[in-house]
C-alpha cells in the first residue's frame, strides 16, 4: 500500500501546465554528461527528447532559459572547454539567456529569478536535463521554493548509478525513480513524455 504524496494532502493542482504558458528551463545539459567519468545511463535519449522539448517550445514561442554549471577550469564541467559546453543539439538560439551557476540549485547564487522576471515570466516552469538526483531535483526545490509551480519531462532527464552509504550499488534506474518520486512527492509534477505536456 502506498501513501498519498504530499501533494495530494495539502491540495495542490495535479494539471500539468500547457508549454506555452509556461517557461522551459534546460539544466546543464552539457556534454560533461555524455562521455567519461560523469557518463550518465540514457544520457543520449534524454538529450534527444530535450531537443525534442526545446523544439515544441520554440514552436510554442515558450521563453526558453539554459542552465549550465562551471566546474572550472580543466574539470569535466569547465564550460570554456568542449568537455563542459552545452550539447549542440540544444545550443541556444537567437538570444536565450544563459545562466551559469555552480550549485546544485540553479536559484542558488545566480541570476536566475532575475531572467525569468525579465522574461516576465508567470508560476508554471518545466524542467529538463540532468542529472535527475541532483541539479533537476534541488532546482525544482528551489522553484518550489520560490512560489513557482514546476513541472519535470521525465524522459529529458537521466543519472547514473551510485553507491549506497553502505556501499551497496543503486542502479541508476532506481535512482531516476527515487529522484522523479521525490519531486513528485512535493515540489512539482512529473510528466513522463514530451509529448504529454500540452501547447
């Protein structure tokens, strides 16, 4: 038997937004997380459905924010470096703003609010990118937070597999669901698909 989540209890809309009443943020999809030590599992099929999600928001004239991390210099995050720069397949076009953080939360520290403010953006946020157990979720935390209702395409999202505290190895699959379960839990919906979010 399962609990209800918290969500449920205290009452919040259960709706997904539409995209076009909405913003899309882009978390750190960077090629950091497509090769070497910070591969993640299915990295390539969630970038394939976030440039999928990118094109429907373009389409939908959704204002559009990247997110990527700095890590530094000669890190795997080093976003001067082909290593830490964001994927081709989702580079930002024509103006969208790009903000750089290097936290987890991507509120934390940056200007992030800000570009939304100035974007004039409303409370509804969807969120793509990786990795599902860290930045997505404590960004969506960080939303939450903030009075903003975000919302998680579960398929543009993915992680990779960790070792327990007591060293016992946790499939990256478990992972993806113990983080998308969390999120859902509280601090936003979980839409599978691209494709579920309507225009």
């Amino acid at each position: 038997m399962t609990s209800k989540t918290l969500r449920d209890v205290i009452g919040l809309d259960p709706r997904p937004p539409r995209l076009s009443e909405s913003a899309l943020i882009l978390i750190d999809v960077q090629n950091t997380y497509r090769t070497g030590v910070m591969a993640l599992d299915g990295a390539e099929e969630a970038l394939a459905a976030a440039a999928r999600l990118l094109e429907r928001a373009r389409e939908a004239g959704t204002p559009v924010v990247h997110v990527i991390n700095d890590g530094g210099e000669g890190s795997p995050y080093d976003i001067r470096a082909h290593i830490g720069a964001i994927s081709d397949e989702v580079a930002p076009i024509g103006g969208e703003p790009v903000v750089v953080k290097q936290f987890p939360n991507s509120f934390h520290a940056t200007d992030l609010e800000k570009t939304l403010q100035d974007l004039d953006v409303g409370g509804d946020l969807v969120l793509a990118g990786f990795m599902t157990h860290m930045c997505v979720t404590f960004t969506a935390q960080g939303a939450f937070n903030l009075g903003y209702r975000p919302t998680v395409v579960a398929e543009a999202t993915a992680t990779r597999a960790l070792p327990a505290p007591d060293g016992t190895p946790v499939p990256s699959a478990a992972l993806q669901t113990a983080a998308l379960t969390t999120i859902n839990d509280l601090f936003g919906l979980v839409v599978p698909t691209v494709e579920t979010l309507r225009d």
